[in-house]
C-alpha cells in the first residue's frame, strides 16, 4: 500500500503539472478560494439538493467556493460526459469537477483513467473516518486507492405500512412466502436501477449459504451456478408482484407515492432514514416503519471523486473535505433533514461534536444502528452487471 | 446595401448551420455503431454491436411499440382534428375551442402525461373520485393501465397531446385559405357539412399542414419522456431502450445503444416514405369517394363524437393540469382521499429559489434563440420571395432533418463536435443547440401562411412605388403579425421543452424549468413535479397567450385581419 | 413615339414553349384591351409589364413608357399602375392609409392629408379616411382601390379584370369611373378581361389572344 502511494506520489507531477497537492492543504485552501466547483449528483430527491444547496453556502462562506449543484437523473451520464471531453481533447477545464459516485461508475471512471488522485486519505478531515467500521476503503469490492473520499453510509432496509402489514419478515424466503399471501402488493424498482439491482443481490446474498463467493469476480464458470436460486425465487415470485411483474417502478423513490396510494405495502429503500424523512414530507403515511433481516442487509458508502480534467481540483477537494466535517455529517444524519448514515469514527470526533449525533431524533420509522444489525457487504461488481443484464432478458420483456 | 446582398446567401447559409451539427452528430452516432469508440480504446469496423441489437430479444417488441404508437397517434390526431375543424369550423363552437387551444399546448408533454397518469392510474383521480362509495375500494385494483403492454395508455396520452398541435397549425393554414367561399358552395350543392369539407377543403389544408403532420409521426416515435410515464417498460419502446443504453456504466453498451439510434432512424424515415405512398392511395380513394357524389347523411353524428372525444381529450389535459396544482400545495394524501389531507404552501416555498433561477434561465435561453430562429426564417422566406430561391422539396426535408431525426441519434455526437471546436460548454452552445431544434418549428410555423400571402398584394405595393424592404416592413410583416406570434410562441415552447440538448450540450450546468423537472421526476415526488410541472405550463402558456390577444388587441379595428 | 406604353416584339415563352407573342402602342388616355379565355397567359403579360414575371417564364422584346426603356427596371421605379380583380387594400391600414402609401413623396404632412381627402371627395367617399376598409361596400372598395393607384401617380394603368367580382349595375358605374379617370389623366391603358362588354366600353383596339 505504501509502495502504491509512494508510486503515484511519482506520477502525479507528471501527468498533471499543475494539479494541486492534497498533502499541502494550505495551498488547496488557498487555491481553491474563488473557484465554481460543479458537483454532479443525482438530482431526483428534494431532500438531497435541499442538503446540497446547505452544502454550498457553508463552503462559499468559509473557503470561498462557490458549489453548483448539476442534477443528474443518472450518474452514467457524467461518467459519459467525461469521457466525451478526453475523447475531444479537453484535458484541463472539463465541465465536471465533482461526482456522487459509487460502484460500477466508480470502477468504470478508475479503470479508464478519469479520475483525479490519489487524494482522499490526504484531506485532513480522513482522521476522523471510522476506516475499520465502515466500507470506505473499497467501494464494492473495488480497492478505492484514494480516488474517491467517502460522505455517507447507506444499508438497505424494508419499508413497510403497518396498517397493512404488521409484522416484518426475517428473511428473503419469507418475503417470498407473505408475498404469495398477499399478492400485488410488493414491487421493487426496476434493473438496472441501482435499488432494483440491489434488491437481485440482496436475495442472492441473503438465499446462499455461504455468499463469500460474491466477493470475488463473477466468472462465466461459477456464475449460472451461484445464481441459479435467485432466479427460481424470481420465477417464484414475480407473479404475485404488482402488476404481476408487467410493469415495475422506475426508482426506489417512485415507490413511497405507491405506498401512499395503496398500491402496494411494502417496499425497499437503501437509505435507513428515508422513511422518517418521507412521512415528515407527508409523502408516507405515518403508519409506516422499516426493517432489516435476520443475517443483515447489504450496505455500501457514497463516495466523491473528482475527473482527471477538473479545473477546479482544488475546490472540490475542500468541498469533499468539508463533506467529511462533523458538522455535516450531523446534519446528513439528521432525519429531518436527510437521513444518511455517518461515515465518522464517534471516538475520533471531540465530546461536543458526538453529543450532536447522540441528541439527534432519528424519527419513528428508522432504526438505531444496533437494530440496523450486520451489514452484508456488496458484492464485486461484475455480478451487479450481470445479474442486471440477466434479469432484463428473463423479466425485462414480460409476455 | 448590405442587408441585400448578404439576404441570398441566407437559406444556404441557414442550412448549414442547422445540417451541421445534426451530420456532426450523425458521424458520431455511425461511427460507434460499427464498432469505432476510440475513448473506449474500441476501433471498428465491426458488426458486432448490430449483432449484439440483433441478439436483444426485446427488439421486435420494442420495435412494434415504437412504430405502432407514432401510427396510431398520428392517425387519430389527425383524423380528430380534421372532424372537428370539418364539422364546426365557422360556429361558435369552434371559437371556444380556438380560446382553449394555447392553455392546452402550453402544457408542456411531461407535465401532461404526469397529470394523465395520475388521472387514469387505479389510484388515480377518477378512481378516487367513485371510491369507495361507488366501487367499494379501500385499495386500488391491482390493473395494469399506465405502463400496459400494448402502449395504449401511452398513445392516448400522446392524442391528447397532439390534438392542439395540429388544431393550431391547422387554424393558422385555414386562414390562408377562403373556407367560407368553398363552404358556401358545397353547402348550396346539399353537401352536409363534414362531407362536403371532407371533400373540398381538407386536400387543400393538408398539402399546407403536411410537414407538421410528419413532424407529429416522427416525434410519436422517438419521444422519450412520455414514453417512460405512459409507456410500457417490459420492453420499452426502442428510443426509451437507446437511452438506458446510452447511460449503462459499460462503456460498449455505447456501440449497441448507437446501432439501436441508427435503426431507429431507418425506422423513421421508413414510415415516413410509408406514409408519403399512403397519402397517395388516400388520396385516390378520395377521389373516387368525391365522384360518387355522396352527400353524407351520418354527418351530424360524426361531427358530434368528434367534438366529443375531442372535448374529453382536453379535459383531460385540463383536469390532468389541476391534479398538478393539487399536488403542489398538497400535504398528505392517501387513497382513496379525493382530496389532500391538508393544503400547504412549503412545496412551493421549497422550491422558490430554485423555480426563479431556472425560469430566469429559461426565459433568456428561449426569448434569445426564438428571436435568431424568427430573423432566420423571415430572412430565408423573404430572400426565396424575392430571389425565388424557393427551397425544392428535397431542401424542406433537409430542413426538417432535426425534427425528424432522433435527438438520441445525434445529440452525444453533437457534444463531441463542440468539444471538438472548443466551444465551451454553457449557454451560448446550449442556445446554438436549441436553434437547431427550434428554428424548424418556427420555419414551419411561419413557412406556410408566409408563403400564402397574396403576392398580388406585394405588386400593388410595388405599383405603388414601394422598394421590397418596405413592402417587407410595412405590409407583409404586420398583415402577418398573427402567424409571426404564433410561431414565436411554439417556438419559445419548444426551447422551454427541451431536454436533452440542454443536458448534453450544457454539460448540466445550464438548469431550466425542464432538465429540473425531469431530474425531479425520475424520482415520483408529485409535489416536486406539481411546482415545476406548472411553472413550465405557464413559461409556455403566457406566450400563447399573447400570441393571441397582441394581435386582436392591435388589429380590433381591422376586420380583413380576424379570421374565424 | 415619345408618350404612352408601348411593347415592342414582346414574347413570353413558359418551359420553352411560346404562351404569347406582341407588338402593340397605347397612345395616352387610349385603351388596348387583350382578350381571351382564361389561361391564355393575358395576366403573364401584364406581369412582366409590371416586372413580376415568375420565375417559370421567359420574356423578350421591350416595354417603352414614356420613351424610357422600363424592361429591366425593379418593379418599383417603373410608375405602372395595375388594378386586379380583386380591390386588395391592404387590410392593416385605414382607408387613409391605404392612399397614404403610394401618395408620391413630397408636400408637407397637412398638403398630404388634403391631398387623400380630395382624392376620397373626388370618388364620393368624404370623411371616409378613418375607415376600416373591411368595413366598406365592394364598391367603395373598388373606389379606394383606384384612388390609391391614382395617387401614385402612375404613366400607365394595368387593369387586370378588375370588374368581373362587380355585379352589374356597380360594374358599369366602377368600369366609367376607372376609364373617365384614366382618361382625364392621359394615361395608357391596358386592359385584360374575358368579357366582351367590358372590351366594348374600353372603346379602343382588341387584340384577341388564342391559346397555342
């Protein structure tokens, strides 16, 4: 590890001259005073851009950055537009300068050399981040080297209308068995949604006895047979979902308004606070909690990564710093607000900035951390992306 | 002076700044297609990613979808708007319904089939409205409407839609042609009165309302938004497919998605050429229906389920409009509630800074663009008046090419090819992408009644001593105020719309009223969708509005100038 | 001959094929009349006398006026009058207006408003400046129509049917008008229509134009 640092300690000057150097973070600070960062993220939920915008005048009042929150539908496309510019040339000033990322854009933008770093473990807020708690050094399954800082956790949980459902289920086989009690009333967003994805890989982690095989790459020979139980679970069970598997949500976020409409009674989310913060919203009826399963619930951090091409590098470092603060992460915690798990060591942190989290009312549909239980960790990402495209050919042309 | 010797150069001048990008971007859609992705460290040629669409067993599905939805929609349009107009042109009727057009268009399409959505779907307001008094529902049915395999609820939503459209490009050509004469004649030979517009008017104003019609079938086929409220998902219809294509994280998904873009532009242009060979055949089937000398005796039960479904059509759109309010100052709302729980105003207060910005945004981009747009088509028109560079036919299409290709087909191209140039990305591209999309629109819009004005009129002028710049100014332009209006209102309608242009060529960094309002709606916050979904009704609707009272408020005692 | 319209060996071909061929002189205040069934292509020539012969069509031959060469002249500068069938006021403008835009320039604003009240006193339409011309009988249209061509001040007047859409009392009335006018003014007519009494009131030569 060291040696890989030491390495790309000697490239970087080379690659990019007058990149910034995250270990002198006075001179980030000073460089970065005046600069527009762009922040690409994904723009479908008010509460997020509501956290953005709070983001943006915290950063332009101490450091002097001005952040523009560029709302994406989907994370590809700003995957897409870098490259776009390295393809044209624009290596200095491209129109990205930080991106929400995780997983497969992440390992994708890695890969073809889009990203800007190393850089995370060198910001001076990376002292306070739980490294052996919390999945920050790998972003599923993928060594993370530093090319992308984390800001918040997610888990997946279950989100049920107790008025209709009263109790929770343990397991994904008894999700199978009370949606064949109930049918219609159970949905999940569709592949390759990142939640509808998820939800694939939360069956099959959740049915495999021993799921460590998921840890490796998926290859053409295990594959077929590792998933072979998932797909007779959904063979089991997509006709008894809503719409008989027809038609299926486009987001996990579409799924609160069907709650609401009585369409169905239960649904997932990967973000544990989401529940609490929707009823406060009125967008859920207040009769709705969450629920995790028996052996846990897959869970994963979100990340940002700055393109290779940012000119504004500087800027989004103290941006991804300032994300790391204890005051943000507070507030990222707070349901009322957004609702997104920590990423911080509580015994990094001083008294006063933990008291801040522990007076923190996580509101009636989400659960403390001891109740959101094990995290189950996610697996390589060439199983997403195969079981993603394996699902569209089997249920992605319903008949 | 210099106006005039610059005024030739300007159709072909106006040509390639509008082919350009769209051959640009073309480039850049062929070249994946076979396999050429060098920032992926793919070079072609290859078949492959045709074999790969090929292999998709969505495809003949999709495909079936995607041609059978721009049909059926355009046929219906049409056919609905062409009753009505035949049935109550010249009545009162008709008036109101002219009164009711530009509310109804202005509704921008996502907004629409969100309201449409919500109308139609078993927990929607219709559901609500008898629930559970009616129907004893507590929980909706479990009934596969919005999304249904077969595109249905999809193509209504699209009718609904389409209807004003054709209905105001329809009007503007009635009034470059003398109904009433035509109407008095079939009338006195005991023609009923849709029969006899049928037969006698109707081939006129479709020789003027053609392009728009294609425009309709075109747009029918590649729309993206509508598609992915109303339209099914298991599959999608093909330009829905291209676009998750386009965004999957694997970089070769990129070649599928760009052969998948060229298929459905051969699609295109193929039922394109379908119609134009269908036109004939209907044509002649007209003709020999003309020679039988029918009278038309169904005539008035025609004309009134015309007007019905018309009506019905646009109350839907009306009530469909009023659900977004609904859900702009709602607070909870379950089903089957008919209405919210609790009204309040933190919707739009949460969105207050965020609507001003983007409605600040867009109204520069439109009026800027719109503005360009309507100087380039009275430059081009005005130059084919008086060097009779009439554009052939073969030109018109060229002209219509950004309309009738796919924008997926072209658009990541045109991205590359501005990058390429180092036009930064921004406003002013976002504005010159716009104008790609816009200038048709407005160049339609004003083409027709342009071209229909008397020209014996322009030589009295010159009789008269009047040099062509002031024939220009002071005759043709005012006596054409009512169609310059209008095409500035579709014009700055179609720029406040746009979507992808304004996402891939603003690098996201350009936010108007649209790309906020799709990235809200990808996640279903209705109460997001109400706030925008009505601030972009009324960005579009306020110049419909004034397209219509500007010229009766100046024209109020020029008769000649009032149609109707 | 110095006064007066004259076509000197016109010929208008249309897709190579001749449509008319032409030599005639209008002394001024005299009357040729062309007839012939329609599509005989009397309006082409009217339009290329007027300079807006279409794009489809090949002219040649000369138009004098006055002892100028007028053939290559813009539309504009040529002083020919013309009158359709159709009255085509412009219908954006009042009737005032209508006469103010092709009232030669010269004379101050009240001169020029005197000179449209005359003009409108002289065809018994007084105080009708204010007017919507929408709003005025086919015949005070017709009137209008005249008055605001005479006030141009033309050399030569074109009259392009322009009494068939007249019934046939106001016809007879518009027909003396407009020639009683020309007439006072010197001014050569040409005069294209189909029907035979209005080639009799013209009193002048007849040239019939047979389709080729």
């Amino acid at each position: 590890m060291k040696y890989l640092a030491f390495l790309a300690a000697l490239v970087a000057p080379v690659a990019a001259l007058s990149d910034p150097n995250p270990a002198d973070w006075d001179a980030v600070l000073a460089d970065a005073q005046g600069e527009t960062v762009y922040w690409n993220a994904w723009g479908g939920s008010t509460t997020t851009n509501d956290f953005l915008a709070w983001v943006g005048s915290r950063v332009v009042e101490d450091f002097g950055v001005t952040l523009e929150h560029v709302k994406l539908t989907d994370t590809a496309d700003a995957v897409t537009r870098v490259l776009s510019e390295k393809q044209a040339g624009e290596d200095s000033d491209g129109a990205i300068d930080l991106i929400w990322i995780n997983g497969a854009n992440f390992a994708a933008m890695k890969n073809a050399d889009l990203l800007f770093g190393p850089y995370a473990e060198q910001l001076p807020n990376w002292a306070l981040v739980d490294v052996a708690g919390k999945t920050v050094q790998s972003d599923f399954t993928v060594p993370v080297d530093g090319y992308e800082s984390p800001w918040a956790m997610a888990q997946v949980v279950f989100v049920h209308d107790t008025a209709d459902m009263p109790e929770r289920v343990g397991s994904m086989a008894a999700l199978l068995e009370w949606v064949k009690a109930n049918p219609g009333r159970f949905s999940y967003p569709q592949p390759p949604d990142f939640l509808g994805t998820t939800f694939l890989k939360q069956v099959l982690v959740d049915i495999l006895p021993d799921a460590s095989v998921l840890v490796a790459p998926a290859t053409d020979e295990n594959y077929a047979e590792v998933t072979a139980p998932l797909w007779a679970y959904l063979d089991e069970l997509t006709p008894y979902l809503w719409r008989e598997g027809k038609a299926y949500p486009a987001t996990g976020t579409a799924m609160f308004p069907m709650i609401t409409d009585e369409e169905i009674d239960l649904s997932i989310s990967f973000s544990p606070g989401a529940a609490s913060t929707a009823i406060a919203n009125f967008e859920l009826p207040d009769t709705v909690r969450t629920f995790v399963l028996d052996k846990g619930t897959i869970g994963n951090a979100s990340f940002v990564a700055i393109p290779y091409n940012s000119g504004s590098k500087a800027g989004a470092m103290v941006v991804a710093n300032f994300l790391m603060s204890p005051e943000a992460q507070a507030r990222a915690q707070d349901p009322a607000i957004l609702g997104y798990g920590t990423v911080l060591d509580m015994e990094a942190i001083s008294p006063d900035e933990r008291a801040v989290f522990e007076g923190l009312d996580l509101g009636i549909a989400t659960l403390t951390p001891a109740e959101l239980g094990t995290v189950q960790a996610e697996p390589h990402p060439s199983w997403a992306v195969r079981l993603a495209d394996d699902w569209a050919s089997r249920y992605g042309v319903a008949q | 002076m210099k106006t005039r010797r610059a005024l030739p150069f300007l159709p072909v001048l106006t040509l390639i700044v509008m082919l350009g990008p769209v051959l640009a971007g073309l480039l850049g859609t062929v070249l994946p297609a076979f396999g050429h992705l060098p920032a992926a460290g793919l070079t072609g040629p290859t078949l492959a990613p045709f074999e790969a669409l090929f292999a998709w067993v969505g495809l003949l599905r999709a495909v079936w979808l995607s041609v059978a939805v721009g049909v059926v929609t355009t046929v219906f349009a049409l056919a609905l708007v062409a009753l009505i107009t035949a049935g109550w042109s010249g009545t009162w009727v008709y008036r109101i319904l002219e009164r009711a057009l530009s509310p109804l268009l202005s509704v921008p399409h996502a907004a629409a089939a969100f309201g449409f959505a919500f109308l139609i779907s078993p927990s929607g307001w219709v559901s609500r409205a008898v629930s559970p008094a009616l129907t004893g529902w507590d929980r909706p049915p479990d009934l596969l409407i919005v999304q249904d395999a077969w595109g249905m609820s999809m193509m209504a939503g699209l009718i609904i839609k389409e209807v004003p459209f054709l209905m105001l490009i329809m009007m503007a050509s009635l009034g470059q042609i003398d109904t009433k004469r035509s109407a008095a004649i079939f009338q006195a030979l005991g023609y009923g009165r849709v029969t006899g517009w049928l037969k006698t008017i109707f081939p006129l104003v479709y020789a003027q309302i053609r392009l728009p019609v294609y425009v309709v079938l075109a747009y029918g086929m590649s729309v993206v938004d509508v598609a992915v409220i109303l339209g099914p998902n298991t599959p999608p219809t093909l330009s829905v497919q291209i676009v998750k294509w386009m965004s999957d994280p694997d970089l070769a998904m990129r070649l599928q998605a760009a052969a998948a873009a060229l298929l459905q532009l051969s699609l295109v242009l193929g039922v394109l050429m379908f119609w134009r060979v269908g036109e004939r055949v209907v044509g002649q089937l007209g003709a020999m229906w003309i020679a039988t000398g029918s009278l038309g005796k169904s005539d008035t039960i025609v004309r009134v389920s015309a007007l019905g479904a018309g009506v019905l059509g646009a109350l839907m759109i009306a009530l469909g409009l009023a659900s977004l309010a609904v859900w702009s100052v709602a607070g909870y709302w379950g089903f089957p509630d008919f209405l919210p729980d609790q009204f309040t105003m933190r919707n739009w207060d949460r969105h207050a800074v965020g609507t001003m910005s983007a409605l600040g945004e867009t109204a520069i981009i439109a009026l800027t663009v719109v503005l360009v747009a309507l100087a380039l088509t009275v430059g081009c028109l005005e130059a084919e008046y008086r060097y009779d560079l009439r554009v052939s036919s073969r030109g018109m299409w060229l002209l219509y090419l950004p309309l009738l290709v796919p924008q997926t087909a072209f658009l990541p191209g045109l991205q590359t090819l501005m990058l390429t140039v180092g036009a930064d990305v921004g406003r002013a591209p976002v504005m010159f992408a716009h104008l790609v999309f816009v200038f048709p629109y407005v160049f339609l819009a004003l083409a027709d009644p342009f071209r229909a004005w008397d020209s014996r009129i322009g030589t009295i002028a010159a009789a008269l001593g009047a040099r062509p710049d002031r024939i220009l100014w002071q005759v043709r332009l005012p006596m054409l105020l009512g169609p310059i209006l209008t095409a500035v209102a579709v014009g700055i309608a179609v720029s406040v719309g746009q979507y992808l242009p304004t996402l891939l060529i603003g690098g996201g960094r350009i936010e108007t009223l649209t790309t906020e309002a799709v990235a809200l709606a990808s996640a279903g916050d209705r109460r997001a969708i109400g706030v925008y979904g009505l601030m972009q009704t009324a960005a579009a609707l306020i110049p419909f509005a004034l397209a219509l009272a500007v010229p009766a408020i100046i024209w109020r005692k020029r008769r000649g100038l009032r149609h109707g | 001959m110095d006064k007066g319209l004259s076509l000197q060996s016109v010929e208008i071909t249309k897709d190579g094929a001749r449509l008319l061929s032409l030599s005639e002189d209008i002394a001024p205040g005299e009357v040729l009349t062309i007839m012939g069934p329609s599509g005989v292509g009397k309006s082409t020539l009217l339009a290329f006398v007027t300079g807006t012969l279409g794009p489809d069509f090949e002219a040649t031959g000369r138009v004098m006026l006055d002892g100028h060469d007028i053939t290559h002249a813009p539309p504009y500068a040529r002083r020919v009058g013309i009158l359709f069938q159709d009255d085509l006021l412009f219908p954006h403008f009042s009737v005032g207006a209508n006469l103010a835009f092709g009232l030669r320039p010269g004379g101050t604003k009240v001169q020029r408003l005197a000179k449209i009240e005359a003009a409108l006193a002289e065809v018994g339409l007084a105080g009708f400046a204010d007017r919507d011309p929408a709003t005025l009988s086919g015949g005070q249209k017709a009137r209008v129509a005249l008055m605001r061509m005479l006030l141009s001040e033309p050399c030569a007047l074109l009259l392009d049917e322009p009494f068939s859409r007249l019934d046939a009392t106001l016809r007879s009335q518009v027909r003396e008008l407009v020639f009683s006018h020309a007439k006072a003014r010197s001014l050569p007519v040409l005069l294209v229509t189909h029907d035979a009494e209005d080639a009799a009131a013209a009193h002048g030569k007849i040239v019939s134009l047979l389709p080729i």
